[in-house]
C-alpha cells in the first residue's frame, strides 16, 4: 500500500515534521477571490510556519539531521517528499495526468537558483511546480552538508516566474513585468534552516 501524506507519518530520530504539505495547497486552492487578493502572501491565512521573502513564501514542511556517517534521517525524508509528491500529482493532476510543470535550470532563473544552493531533482525529470490559484507551489528539498541539515519546504512562488505566456511580450509593460521577474528570481534568498531566524508571525 503506498503511504500518503494524509496519513500519519511517524518522526524518525533525527526527522522532524512541521506541517503538512497537502493541506497547505488544499487551503490555498479553497480560499475565496477576496481572501487572496487581500493577502498577497497567503501565509497568514494559514496557520502554519511559514518564511515570508516577499515575492518568495517558503513553507518548511519537514527537517533532517544528517552527517556523513548516518543518513537515515535524509532516507525518511526522502520517503516523506516522494508520499508527498504522489498525493499532489493525484490531487493537482490526477492519477494519470500530470499537471506539474518541470523546472528547467538551463532556461528558468528561478530553477537556477534552486540548481545553485544544490536543490535536489524530486523527479526523474527534476524539481516540479504545480499551479496552485494564481501561484506556483514548487516542492524543493535541498541538503546542506556543511550544516548537517536537509531541509524539504513547499516554495510558493508568482505565476509569472513559471508560466511566462508567449515568447514574445504584447506589451510594453507585459515585456517590462517579465524583466522584473527575472531580477527577482535571480536575486531571491530560497535558502533556509532549521530553527528558522525569519519565520514569519501570524498578525
């Protein structure tokens, strides 16, 4: 039987879990118009940890303590981003859809932002990206050796560093939105650890 992120997951030693990933998205792509555009960020409406860097949320969902000489910490988090993964394919896409879209580090600044701080492909094709309302939610583990830390988190993002329309602007000011987020994907912080220092607080 596969596991599945709505089940429970037992901690590990060394794996801690901070929230629980599918419910996030389902809130998100249940909230009112009004809601969300009142909170561009989304977090606070949500109840969970959250780190806000502004046109960037991350969503830690679970942490790991590894080291050189016992990664069974990282294997169980391995296990917990793959349950995860399957229940957004089967949720967002359906069992044989697939409505994820492929990071490409070659050509999207934010998938070479990940690819730089040694995000680690969660696919056989790489880091993948649902649309999630008007945003992408993008499930990024990254692990941090020097640290001793892996760290899995849901990435919400604005749709337009993923989903960019034609290759050629309309407009002046489509063409000038689109500069824009290119500097905003080459120039955002997507690294975080655990305890979080800028976790953001509910008002």
């Amino acid at each position: 039987m596969t596991e599945s992120i709505n089940e429970p997951i037992a901690e590990a030693p060394g794996l801690e879990l901070l929230a629980d990933g599918l419910r996030i998205l389902d809130t998100i792509s249940a909230l009112p118009p009004r809601q969300a555009a009142t909170h561009p960020s989304l977090w606070p409406l949500l109840g969970v940890p959250a780190i806000d860097r502004g046109a960037l949320v991350i969503f830690p969902l679970a942490v790991a303590t590894i080291s050189a000489t016992d990664r069974s910490a990282l294997e169980r988090l391995r296990e917990v981003c793959a349950a995860l993964q399957r229940d957004c394919i089967h949720v967002h896409g359906g069992d044989f859809i697939h409505g994820e879209t492929t990071l490409d580090p070659e050509e999207d600044p934010y998938g070479r932002r990940l690819a730089e701080v040694g995000a680690l492909t969660t696919t056989p094709r790489g880091v993948v990206v649902w649309r999630v309302r008007d945003r992408g939610a993008a499930l990024v583990l990254v692990v941090d050796e020097a640290r001793g830390q892996a760290t899995l988190a849901f990435h919400l993002v604005p749709k337009d560093w993923i989903w960019n329309g034609p290759s050629e602007p309309a407009t002046k000011r489509e063409a000038s939105r689109r500069r824009t987020a290119v500097k905003e994907q080459a120039a955002v912080d997507v690294v975080w650890s655990w305890p979080a220092a800028d976790l953001a607080q509910v008002p």
